[in-house]
C-alpha cells in the first residue's frame, strides 16, 4: 500500500530469507559438520604447503639446469625465474584444481537436500505453511549454502594462494579476481544444484551436480586437444559443453588471472590436466551470470509448482 | 455513513434530474457504498473456516479426490475420517497450500489457501513431519514464531503439551511421542484461529492421547477452529462437534457428530413368549419410534433413548414377557463408520462426491 508499509514488508521478507541462511550456519556447527571440514581443510592446506616448503627450498638450493630435473635433462636452458614461476603456478593450478572441486563437492553434498531431501523428510512442510513465500525459502537456503561456499573458498583458496607466495615468492597478478571467478564457480554449481532438488529427488540432485561438474571439466579437456591438435570438432564440443555448465570456463578463467605474463608466450601450449588458463571472456562472464540467474529463477517456479 | 440516504441517493438520477448538488452528493455517496461493500461482504464469505467446493486432485491416473465439498464453522472441532488412502491428507495439503489442486475451489478464512494472509493465522502438524534434530524444542518453536514474526510464548506452548522439562534438550533426543507433542505446540505457535491437525496422536500412548485430547477441548474453549485429521474413532467421537467421512476422495458422509451415530436401540433376549404377549406389548403406544421386532428370542427396539430403558423393560414384564437380558447399544462411531464405508463400496467408483 503505501512506500512504508512496503519498506516494512521488504524488511521483513529480508529478516525470514536471513533466518532461513543463518540456520544453515546453526546446523553446521550444531551437528559438527563445519568443525569436521574445517580440520580436514587445515590437513590439506598443511600439506600443500610442506609440499611447497621444501620444492621451493630445494630449488633455492640449487637454482641451476640439475633442479629442473626433466628441462634440465634436455639440454634446454631456461631462465631461472622464469621456470620458478611457472613451477609455483604449476603447483598453484593443481592445488586450486582439488580446492575448486573440493568446494564443487561440498557445495553438491549440502545443497543436493536444499528441497526435495527436506521435502522427502517432511521438514519443509511447517515451514512453508508460515507467511513466507516458496522463493524465500529457497533464496535463504541458497544464501546459506553460499555463504558457506564463499567462506570454504576464501580459506582454502586463499591460504593456497598465500602459502605459495610465501615459500615460492611468486606473486599471480590478479589473486583477488581469481578467487571471485572460482567462487563464481562454485555459486554456478549451486545454482544447477538448487534447481534440480526443486524437482528431482536429492540423489538425482547429487549425481547431477557432480556429473555436470565432470562433464565440464571433460569438455575443458576436448576443447584443449582440439585446440592443440588445431581440430575445430573437438574445440566445437568443447566450447558446447562450456554452454551446458560453465563451470570449467570459470576455473580456467581463474587460473588465467594467475599466470605469469612472462608465460604468455607459450599460448595456447599451456595445456595441463588441470585446465589450461584462459584470458577472461566478458562473454563468458555475461553467461556465467545469467547461467546462474536462470537457474534461480527455474528453480523458483518449479519449487512453486511441486505438490509437497 | 448512513444507508437508507445513499440507498435513495442512487435512485435520484435516474428519478429526476433536479439539482446539480443533489446528484454531485448522490455521486459521493454511490462512490462511498460501493467502497464499503467489498469490506462489508468479507466477513459474510468467511464466516466459514473452511469451504470447499468440487475439489479435486488427481495424481497422474489415480484420483485422489473426485470432488470434495465441505463446510467447517468457525470455532468446531471438526473430525475428517477415512480409511487410509482415502484423501484426508490430501485435502489438508491443498488447504494448507502444500498441494495444488487440479480442480475446484478452497477457501481458507476468506482467503486463498497457501497465501501468506491465510498463514498467519494458520497452524499446521503434517502427519508425516521431521523438525531439525540439532535444535532444541524451544528453539524450534521460537524459530516458527520468527518466521510468523511474532515472539513465540515457547514456555506456554511447552507446558500446554506436557514438555516443559525437556524444552532446552535437543530434538534428536526426543522420543517420537515428544516429537509430536512439540509438533502440535508448533502448530499453536501464534494463537492461530484455525490448526489443521493430521494424525496428531499416531505416535502418542493412551495418557498422551488423552493429553491431546485435553488439548483440543481447551482450544474449542478459546474459540480456535480445528480440523482433525483421524483414523482412531474413538478420538474423533469424544472431542469433535461435527465430522465428515471420506472414501475414495468422495465425502460420504457429513453432519453432527451425534447425528451420524444412530443408535440402534434396545436389545432384549427373552424367553419362551405367551401366547398374545408380544402383540400385546407391541400394541402398546410407539407411535414416535418405529415398532418393536421379534427374531430368535431377541426382540429389538430400535430408537429407544438411554433414559426411557426402565420405563420400557417395565412394560415388557407388565405385558408377561420373560426377559433374561437387556443391552442397550449406542452404536460407536466405528460401526457407523464401517456402516458407512460399506454401503459406499458397492457400485461406487469413487466419483460420485460433486
């Protein structure tokens, strides 16, 4: 009715999206979830840096062609921090690679019960009978789960960025942007998984987050062999599977913000089992968002529509 | 303001065309009728809590209600009784706004079921209902008082079911009859008008039962609505004024409680008769009741109320009838019930409600 009233329902639309976020929270600690990650987190960074710790003392150690082992053996001789810093983002790209899907994983196994798990429990039933809209209940559960994500990927990926520039003293040019595309990363990967638990039961959910998830990251890899090998089918895939879940674009697009710009000479050579690093696409950005949009706004209309 | 000048004022264009003023006032106040009208016809379409009309819901091929009409007054315990399967819960789902209904219409305190209007003023126990087991009872009933953006009165609502010692233990520590004493104190967070109840005692032994059924009598006594959803008919028969019976989604029966339960009268086992005894007693005034039968020495009075038995069994020994037994049977809901779901059965294809 009048702009106050409204103001008023806004906030208190806000409050009950909020109390529905926060309870994700309360869950996490209460059943001991979140101390659990946090420690097996603490193990993984750890040994990523000890792992770190001791290539990079190593490498100071003896800065000539003997410690670069199977460069060195071919007779090519390389500038050596040149080859440090493609080593510390070698290492880099491999720890963000595990991060990236520890969080992709952890993100499938919360939000894969997000609404059919507690549908199927008979969980949401007393709480979408209160004044509360279906949207605000799926918007608060999506916040909730990405506030998680977002806390996992400042942690972990940020320690890994950290640690990596302590021991190997390489600094990636754009660690900041990094971590918002792989968060953006992990947000699409729980935007796909909260529209299918607003319709498939919650093991369909989990095996189609994670399928998807693969798919892409299998999809990275024929559009870089196709690339390589100059084949324009496989690169056509790959770039159509891109369109299907972008999460693998965003990974690599990540991994481009923290190359050396002195490696930007080998191109498109630079593939590796974990992605090879790509420049960021405005286009791929504008997908990547509206990607997550649609699937929010999917998952609203089908979570209004389903008998509970 | 007043009615009878703007009933008057709105014939006098049409009557005469006198003074500009007369019908510029004759306009204001036609404008000013009208705005009253619809908030003076809201509280005339919901003086019902509930009205249901031909609603239906089929799930791919299987109808689960085939055209459902119902009518629950506001402040009734009302009693809706089927067998399993036969769409109780189903017609609770689309009245809370769980489930959409394929066809027909629901009206829940004037409003559209599942609106937000509509549930803040609605409490609800689903028969099939699991609250988080990492909170506390008092927390779960708080968190439901937030999101009706009220205070709940946790301490009330707890001692109301009979929970107020293990309020601050965890749910997951909870036996199932706790569990659902918490779920109908979250049903009544809020001081709704109208709770639909689904199977409220399921879980609970006969002292919970009877907690519950307390429970319910005090809240008519507030003036709350309830809508109980059951399958023990003992229950429904204690505590609900009025009742409907469902069957294969068709109300197959609806009333006062009392008045879906006939009772079957008196039954007297007799001995050998005298000759001319029983025409005797049967010739004896019964002109408001349907007469006496006789059958393999047991003569049947149906109709007879409780309080006439003496007075009956007096004028059999007057007429020299040898009576050996006297039962006097109201007839329970659940031979009503039976009754009832009998008769539906044959030549029902489940489609006959609207």
């Amino acid at each position: 009715m009048n702009p106050g009233g409204r103001l008023d329902d806004l906030r208190a639309r806000t409050d009950q999206m909020l109390l529905l976020a926060g309870l994700t929270w309360k869950e996490g600690v209460r059943r001991r979830t979140i101390l659990m990650g946090f420690l097996l987190t603490v193990a993984f960074v750890a040994l990523y840096g000890v792992g770190t710790y001791y290539a990079f003392r190593q490498f100071d150690a003896q800065p000539d062609s003997a410690s670069m082992g199977g460069v060195g053996a071919l007779g090519m001789t390389l500038d050596p921090d040149f080859y440090r810093d493609m080593a510390a983002y070698q290492m880099l790209s491999f720890g963000l690679f595990v991060s990236s899907f520890l969080a992709a994983m952890l993100v499938v196994f919360l939000g894969a019960g997000m609404i059919s798990g507690d549908a199927e429990n008979g969980t949401l039933q007393t709480i979408v009978t209160r004044p509360v809209d279906r949207v605000q209940v799926l918007l608060g559960r999506f916040l909730g789960y990405a506030s998680v994500l977002v806390v996992y990927t400042i942690l972990l990926s940020g320690s890994l960025l950290l640690l990596t520039r302590v021991f190997s003293g390489y600094a990636p040019p754009h660690p900041v942007q990094a971590l918002l595309l792989l968060l953006m990363q992990g947000l699409i990967v729980l935007g796909i998984v909260a529209l299918a638990t607003s319709t498939l039961p919650q093991i369909a959910t989990g095996i189609t987050g994670l399928m998807l998830f693969g798919v892409a990251f299998i999809g990275g890899i024929v559009e870089q062999i196709g690339m390589f090998l100059r084949n324009d089918t496989a690169a056509a895939i790959g770039d159509a599977v891109h369109y299907l879940a972008p999460t693998d674009s965003f990974f690599r697009m990540a991994l481009g913000r923290l190359t050396p710009g002195s490696m930007a000479v080998m191109g498109e050579f630079l593939t590796g089992p974990f992605g090879a690093p790509k420049g960021v696409e405005v286009g791929a950005l504008l997908y990547g968002l509206l990607y997550l949009g649609a699937c929010l706004v999917g998952a609203a209309v089908l979570f209004r529509r389903r008998d509970l | 303001m007043s009615n009878p000048p703007s009933a008057t004022a709105t014939q006098a264009p049409a009557g005469s065309a006198g003074s500009a003023a007369a019908s510029a006032s004759a306009a204001s106040a036609a404008i000013a009728a009208s705005a009253v009208v619809p908030e003076a016809a809201a509280p005339a379409t919901s003086a019902a809590a509930i009205i249901c009309s031909d609603l239906r819901k089929n799930y791919r091929d299987t109808v689960a209600l085939a055209g459902v009409d119902l009518r629950v007054e506001r402040g009734a315990v009302f009693g809706f009784l089927g067998p399993n399967g036969a769409g109780k819960s189903t017609l609770v789902k689309i009245l809370t706004g769980l489930v959409h209904p394929s066809g027909g219409q629901g009206e829940v305190l004037g409003g559209k079921p599942g609106s937000r209007a509509v549930h803040r003023r609605l409490g609800y126990l689903p028969e099939q209902f699991r609250f988080p087991q990492w909170l506390t009872g008092r927390e779960l009933l708080s968190l439901h008082g937030r999101l009706m953006g009220i205070e709940a009165e946790a301490a009330r609502l707890l001692d109301l079911v009979g929970l107020g010692v293990a309020g601050d233990r965890k749910i997951g520590e909870y036996s199932k009859g706790m569990q659902q004493r918490l779920g109908l104190a979250q049903a009544l967070v809020g001081d709704p008008e109208l709770v639909f109840l689904d199977e409220p005692t399921s879980a609970l032994d006969p002292i919970g039962r009877r907690d519950v059924r307390d429970i319910l009598t005090h809240l008519r006594d507030r003036g709350m609505t309830v809508f109980l959803n059951s399958h023990l008919l003992t229950e429904v028969e204690r505590v609900c004024d009025r009742l409907a019976v469902i069957d294969k989604g068709s109300v197959i029966a609806q009333g006062a409680t009392e008045d879906l339960l006939q009772s079957p009268g008196l039954s007297v086992r007799v001995g050998e008769l005298p000759q001319g005894s029983f025409e005797d007693f049967a010739a004896r005034s019964w002109s408001e009741v349907a007469p006496p039968t006789y059958a393999d020495g047991v003569i049947t009075l149906p109709g007879v109320a409780a309080d006439e038995v003496p007075a009956v069994v007096h004028r059999m020994v007057e007429a020299g009838l040898p009576v050996y037994e006297v039962t006097f049977a109201r007839q329970s809901l659940e031979e009503a019930f039976v009754q009832l779901i009998r008769e539906h059965h044959p030549g029902s294809d489940g489609r006959a409600g609207a």
